[in-house]
C-alpha cells in the first residue's frame, strides 16, 4: 500500500470515527433535549394542577383581594379554562415523545395519572352545572353573586330566602369540597411524585449517557493513537534501516545488499520498499561492475607481463641481429677472400633470421590478443558509465519525489495547526456559553427574589426559576466537561504537530542523504568517463604497437628472402658483394629502428601497468564481499573517510 494511500486509510478511519462520536452526541443532545422537555412538561402539568386547586378554592371564597371585583360567572369561567389547561398538559405528557425513554413502570404510572384526572370529569361538569343553576337563579342577588361562602352567608341570614336556592348552595359547597379535596390529594399523592421521579430518571439517564459517550471519546482516541502509533513505527524501523544501509554505501561498504533485499523492508509496495528496491539494484550493478573491473584489471597487468616479457625477447633479438650484422659485415669485408666462410656465415644468419620471425609473429598474436581484451574492457567502461548516468537520473527524480513527501507532511502540519485554531475558536464559544450561564444563573436567582416577594401568587414563578437556575448550572457544568475535553484534544493534536513536525525533518535528512549518494554517483560517472580515456588511450598505443610489429613482420620476410638472395649470390658471384653490403646496411638501421619501436612498447606497458595498478587500488577501497569486510574491515566507518 503507498504511503500516501496509508495515510489517506488513516485519515478516513479518524474521520468516521469522530463522525461516530458526533453522532453519539448528538443523538445524546436529542435525548437529554426531549428528557428536559418531558420534565418541563411534568412541572407545567404540577403548576396547572395548583392552579386549578386554587380556582376552586377561589370558587368557595375569595383568597386574594385582587379577586374581589369579579362576579361568580368570571370565577366558573377561570375555573372551567383551569380544568382544559390540567387537561392538556396532562395528555401532552402522557403523549410526550420523551416519554419512550423512561422506564414503563414510570410509562405507566403517567398513564394513570391521565386516566385518574379523566374520571374526575364527571365531578366537575355536576360541579359546574350547579354553579351554572346558581348564577342563573333570580332569588340571589347580583352584588352576592361573588362565591359560594357570600351566598351561603345571605341565605342563611335572610329568612324569606328560598329553600331550594340554599339546599343547592349545599351541594355545590359540598361538592366542591369534595373537589378541592380529591384534587389535593391527586396534586399531592400523585402528580407531585410523578415529577419528582421523572426528575430522578432523567437525571440518571443524564449522566448515563454522558459517562457513555466519554468512554466512547476515551476509545476513539486510544484506537487512533494506537493505529498513528503502529503506522509511524513501522516506517521509523524501515526508515532506519535503509538510513543504515546508505552509511555503510556512503563508506565504500557495498555488502549491505541482503539488508535492502530483506523480505521485511520490501514486502510492503509502498514508496520506502520501492526505494529499497532501487538503491539494492544500483548497488548490486555497481558491485558486479567493479569485481568486473578488479578482475579486468587483473587480466590487464598479465597481459601487460606478457607485452613486456615479449618486448624483453624483441629486445634480446634485435641485439642479436645486430651484433650477427656486424658479423656479416666482416664477413663480407672477408668475402672475396673466403667465400665458403660467407655462405656458412649466410646459411647462419638465414636461421637466425627465421628465429627472428617466428618470435615476431607469437609477438603480434599477443598484442592482437592484449588489442581485444583492451578493446572489451573499454566497452565495459562505456557501458558502466552509461549505467552511472542512467542512476544519477533515477536519483533525480528520487529527490523529487522525496521533495513531493516533504510538501505533503507541510500540507499535513497546516492543517494540524488549522484545527488547533478552530479549537482554540470553540473553547471561546465555550467561556462565552460559561458567562450566558452565569448571568441567567443570577437572572433566575432575582427572579426568586421577586417572586418570593410576590408571596403565594408568585409561586409557580419561583418554581420556574429555580429550574432554570437549574439549567444555568446544569450547563456551565456541561460546558465546562467540553472545555476540559477539547484541552485533551488539544493536546492531543499538539503531539500529533509535533510528530508531523519531526516527520518533516527525517524527510529532510532523505533528502540530504539521497543528494550526496547522487554526488557520489556522479564522481562515479566522472570517473569511469576518465577510465573510458585512458582505455582508448591504451587501445590506441597498442594498435599502434600491432601495426610496427606487422612492419617489423614485412621487415624480417624481406630479410628472409634477401638472406637467400645473398646466399645465392655469395654462390654465384662475388661481384654482387658489394650490394649485400649494402643490403646488410639497410637492415641494420631497420634492426635500430625496431629496437627503438620495442623501447616505446616498453616504455607504454609500463604506463598502462601503472595506471591498472591506480585503477585496482581505486576498486580495492570498495567493500565488494561480505568475508573481506569482515577480515579486513570489522567497522566501515574507521576504514574509509566518509565521501561527501
């Protein structure tokens, strides 16, 4: 997988992981947010519930003295919208969708508490339908009409009052004491306990929840460190060992090639394991060009041992055929006086001559074979630097890959450093929540103040605003868990800069390291281009070696042949001596000019035998063998300086 495949894999997992915690919390919000309005609704239905008492009370006498301007028919009016308000709260909190997530004993109690409340509807339209006869009835007067008390009071005072008016004054009274005394009894036993449970539930839900979705946090975070932790280690250990490998090449150590072809470090196809990959194919061409080399070399100097032992012969022979010419020439000086002694000394100089001819002849195969050899190891050369050139390339455009890593881990920082901005944004967010909670805190605490002041009417207002000073609380405390919490992750991306942050330095020192193993490569192709020279060099002087010894070949047939011309003539006639002389002067300033050619020859083998003599010494600085590093050199870097 490539690296940046695997960190795109890395990335997509967080991500959908963070997105499976943010999932969670805001299915958490929805659930606290409808548990919240449930338990609202609870108190609604528990304030609506008072307030109906305290209607019905009104109903009997007054119980505020802002009361005392309306009429009973205001009273039964207020008193009938009470009964629908109870009504409704009551069905919406039996209908509540938070409903769902409480427990169903607690599902079913609400359900009963509708059901109670809906089998007192009878009681009140009796209750109402009473009243509705007293307010009509024309036996009480319309200034009494205020309550059921007033009315009771004048028509137990006024005798000429009618029977029926006051028999139904007493069961309305009756009833609705009945009424009162049901209702407080349901308000008490009933809804009051009702909401005091849906409290505790949504409370423990509450916190549930929130313990759930921490531990949830906790695991997203650990399984993310583990899997960063397990990625960046397995590319630290390969790192270092290719960083390993490239110290001991950057000393001349070239055995480190089973390290970089370990099935470990190139199992993975990522760009590490294709580098790997590279650089032991570079380094085993480079190796096996210079064993060929060290071998060339080799078979070179025996050659040159060979060019010198046959130089060494011309030489002697040459010498030999000099001094035979200064026979011959007191030979021909003696001629006309002895020419059985010149024919004998001709017939000699024929066999020397031949002698002569065939050390030429072994001569020129050797220097053919020596032109060959010199010829291959100049295309060696060629095709090594060829190779050298071909990997200074390669190394380019390692580099810009190494440079594109570079960018891509910069990229990487950016962002890091863009979410610990907006981090740092949301925890402004967070004091700002902080403050708005505080001052509704305080809000709801001068709310209290004012409804205590307000005494029983501001009752149900006072409930209000402790639950809200309640929720104030409720959420600085929240706000304060998510405060700490983006601190962790803050934190966390701070680590995560900080190892992006060294990333980027060990993709500096790649590059570093591949940039000086391209210098070294190009010292490399430097150098084979100047032993690409010297070998054309070499071949050029042993060409021109072959073709005097082809010369010298020519040289010695025609020798040969005037040999037995002379011998003929030494036969025939003595008038020709003086032409042998001369003959036998020609061949002695060839015999110079071939000793001088030899000399050159010499002269070349020797230069050609220092220079694969500096080659051999340049290949031997090279680790090429596992058992000579070992015997020769325990530790590459106190063998050789390192090559900058």
């Amino acid at each position: 997988m490539k690296l940046r495949t695997r960190l795109y894999f890395i990335l997509l997992l967080v991500g959908i992981l963070l997105s499976f915690v943010v999932g969670a919390l805001v299915v958490r919000n929805a659930v606290i947010t409808s548990l919240q309005d449930l338990q609202a609704t609870g108190l609604k239905a528990l304030i609506q519930a008072h307030a109906f008492l305290s209607r019905s009370k009104d109903l009997i006498a007054y119980g505020s003295e802002t009361l005392q301007s309306a009429s009973l028919s205001d009273l039964l009016d207020r008193w009938k919208e009470s009964i629908q308000e109870v009504d409704e709260v009551l069905l919406d909190l039996s209908e509540h969708p938070g409903g769902r997530f409480l427990s169903q004993d607690l599902k079913t109690d609400i359900a009963k508490i509708y059901a109670l409340w809906g089998t007192n509807a009878e009681r009140f339209t009796l209750t109402e339908e009473y009243l509705t006869e007293i307010i009509e009835s024309p036996d009480i007067p319309e200034n009494f009409k205020r309550d059921i008390f007033q009315i009771n009071n004048y028509l137990t005072t006024h005798p000429d009052a009618p029977r029926t008016a006051l028999f139904r004054i007493s069961q309305t009274l009756t009833q609705l004491r009945i009424t009162v005394s049901t209702v407080e009894m349901f308000v008490n036993e009933r809804v009051e306990s009702l909401v005091e449970r849906i409290e505790r539930q949504v409370g423990v839900i509450t916190a549930v929840s929130q313990w759930v979705l921490i531990g949830l946090t906790l695991l997203v975070i650990g399984l993310t460190a583990l899997l960063v932790a397990t990625t960046t280690r397995s590319l630290a250990s390969r790192i270092l060992r290719i960083e390993t490998a490239m110290n001991r090449i950057r000393n001349r150590d070239l055995t480190s090639l089973h390290e970089l072809a370990d099935r470990s470090l190139t199992a993975s196809k990522d760009e590490l394991a294709h580098l790997a990959s590279h650089i032991s194919t570079v380094l085993q061409t480079i190796r096996d060009f210079l064993l060929s080399v060290r071998e060339a070399s080799r078979n070179v100097e025996e050659l040159k041992d060979v060019l010198a032992g046959g130089a060494a012969q011309s030489a002697s022979a040459l010498n030999q055929i000099t001094r035979t010419i200064e026979s011959i020439r007191d030979l021909v000086a003696r001629l006309d006086t002895n020419l059985d002694a010149a024919t004998s000394a001709i017939s000699s100089i024929v066999d020397r001559i031949h002698s002569v001819v065939s050390q030429i002849q072994t001569q020129a195969r050797n220097i053919a074979e020596s032109s060959a050899a010199i010829e291959e190891m100049n295309a060696s050369v060629q095709h090594v630097a060829s190779l050298a050139e071909e990997r200074r390339s390669r190394t380019a455009d390692l580099l810009s890959v190494i440079h594109d890593g570079g960018e891509k881990v910069s990229t990487t920082n950016e962002v890091i450093s863009s979410i610990h901005r907006e981090i740092s944004d949301i925890q402004e967010i967070i004091e700002i929540i902080d403050t708005v909670a505080e001052q509704t805190n305080l809000l709801s605490m001068n709310a209290a103040i004012e409804s205590a002041h307000a005494g029983e009417a501001g009752r149900g207002f006072a409930v209000v605003a402790e639950e809200i000073r309640k929720l104030a609380e409720s959420t600085g405390e929240h706000a304060d868990r998510i405060s700490q919490s983006l601190s962790r992750i803050t934190d966390r991306i701070q680590q995560a800069l900080r190892a992006s942050d060294e990333s980027h330095h060990a993709f500096e020192n790649i590059r570093r390291e591949v940039t000086q193993f391209a210098t070294a490569l190009d010292e490399i192709a430097a150098s084979m281009t100047e032993l690409s020279r010297a070998s054309s060099s070499i071949l050029s002087a042993t060409q021109t070696i072959s073709s005097i010894t082809q010369k010298i070949e020519e040289g010695a047939d025609t020798m040969l042949k005037q040999s037995g011309t002379i011998q003929d003539a030494a036969e025939g006639s003595r008038s020709i001596s003086s032409e042998v002389r001369r003959g036998i002067e020609e061949i002695e300033r060839g015999t110079k000019e071939i000793l001088q050619a030899v000399t050159v020859i010499s002269d070349l083998a020797q230069e050609a035998r220092a220079r694969m003599t500096g080659l051999r010494h340049t290949v031997d600085t090279f680790t090429l063998e596992e058992s000579q590093a070992d015997s020769t050199s325990p530790h590459p870097e106190d063998a050789h300086p390192a090559v900058e």
